[in-house]
C-alpha cells in the first residue's frame, strides 16, 4: 500500500471545521453528573470502547455457531448465498428450534454483516478452533467498528488498518486520511473508489466500475 502524502482538503477535521459545527466550550453535563466534561467524555468514549469488544465477542460466537451448520450432508459456509434451499432451511432452524430471527442482526444493511467478514482475515483457522473455549481477541487497540466499516469493501483495507493502529488514528482523522487515500489513488490508478455518504448510513468507501471524475477539490 502506498502513503501518499495530503493533497487534498480535509473535510472531517481541523479546528476551524470542526467549531462550525461544535464549540466545545458550549457543552455542560446534564446535573452536573459526572461532574466534568472531561470525565463524561471519557466514560463515554470507554463505555462503547467495552461495549464494540463485548459484541465482537458475540459475533465471533455467532458466526462461528451459523457456520457448524449442516444439512443434507452440506455445511452451511458463506454469510449468505448457500443456495435457496440450504439458507431457507438455515432460517427455518433458527427460528423454530433457536426461538430467534437472524434477520434482527444480520439484515443486508446491518453494520455487523461488514464486522463478520473480518473474522476470517484476523483469524486464520476461524472454524477449526472454538471461541467458547479459546480466546479469540479484538485485535486492534485504535481501530473501532466505525474504521472497520469505512474500508470494508477495499482490498488494502487491512494496511489502511494497521496503519491508522500504529498511528493511533482516531476515527474522525481516519475519515480524512482514507478520503486523501482513495482521492490520490484515483488520480493515479483511474476512478477506483467513491466515498459514500449519505444522513441515513455512516461513510464507508466503494469499489467502484464506471470511471467518474473525483468530485474532492485539491488544495
């Protein structure tokens, strides 16, 4: 994966963008508990943090659970797309003899469907061990689900990774790191990549077919 160094606009950071939308001066803590805006912020930043590696967890369960599946001799592989009959019994299964719905978590625009197809990159033998008996760790410190989903779809996604790991890159710089990325990318490979984004979904990028001019103005 190349570096490329800034050649665009920032869109997501800097000060002066940033207090457009936000003067951090203006914020107070509801009855003044906690009793500082510094700890709200970070016992709200650790309460997620705990939160997105307790539902790792579960998803590794989850996922590793859906694929012990078999039926007519065939086991049920992929996240979906086993064939109509295989996935059809699959649904039938969890719903009348689990009590649940995949559906609930795993719809088509469930953020979890872009977590789950990590697992195989972060763990090479996924299926041969057992997450209910083995630890099977969140492996990033820095990178949260919202970086994961920015660069699902992208082949060097996990270079963009470790190096937003090893650069401590917080999500809001991540947004506009990738955004230069792809940009300089384009220009240099030829429309590759869009960034999405839109009121109903977070940003995430796309791999794109039709070429299309970079719509992001060079400094």
């Amino acid at each position: 994966m190349k570096n490329y160094e800034r050649q665009y606009e920032r869109v997501f950071t800097g000060d002066g963008l940033i207090r457009k939308k936000l003067k951090f001066e203006n914020i107070s803590v509801y009855n003044n508990i906690p009793d500082s805006v510094d700890k709200y912020q970070n016992l709200y930043r650790k309460t997620l943090s705990d939160f997105q590696k307790e539902v790792f967890d579960y998803l590794v369960k989850l996922f590793w659970l859906m694929r012990r599946f078999c039926y007519s001799d065939r086991r049920r592989i992929a996240f979906r797309g086993n064939g109509f009959y295989m996935d059809r019994a699959f649904g039938a299964f969890v719903r009348n003899y689990i009590g649940f719905d995949n559906r609930f978590w795993f719809s088509g625009y469930s953020p979890f469907n872009k977590i789950v197809g990590y697992l195989d990159d972060f763990f090479v033998n996924f299926d041969e061990g057992n997450p209910f008996e083995e630890n099977y760790e969140y492996p990033y410190q820095y990178m949260n689900f919202e970086h994961l989903t920015l660069v699902y779809q992208m082949p060097e996604r996990l270079e963009l990774l470790k190096y937003g790991e090893e650069n401590k890159i917080g999500y809001a710089e991540f947004l506009d790191y990738v955004l230069n990325y792809i940009s300089c990318y384009n220009e240099e490979h030829g429309d590759t990549y869009s960034f999405i984004f839109s009121n109903s979904f977070m940003p995430y990028i796309r791999v794109i077919k039709n070429k299309r001019r970079n719509r992001y103005k060079k400094k």
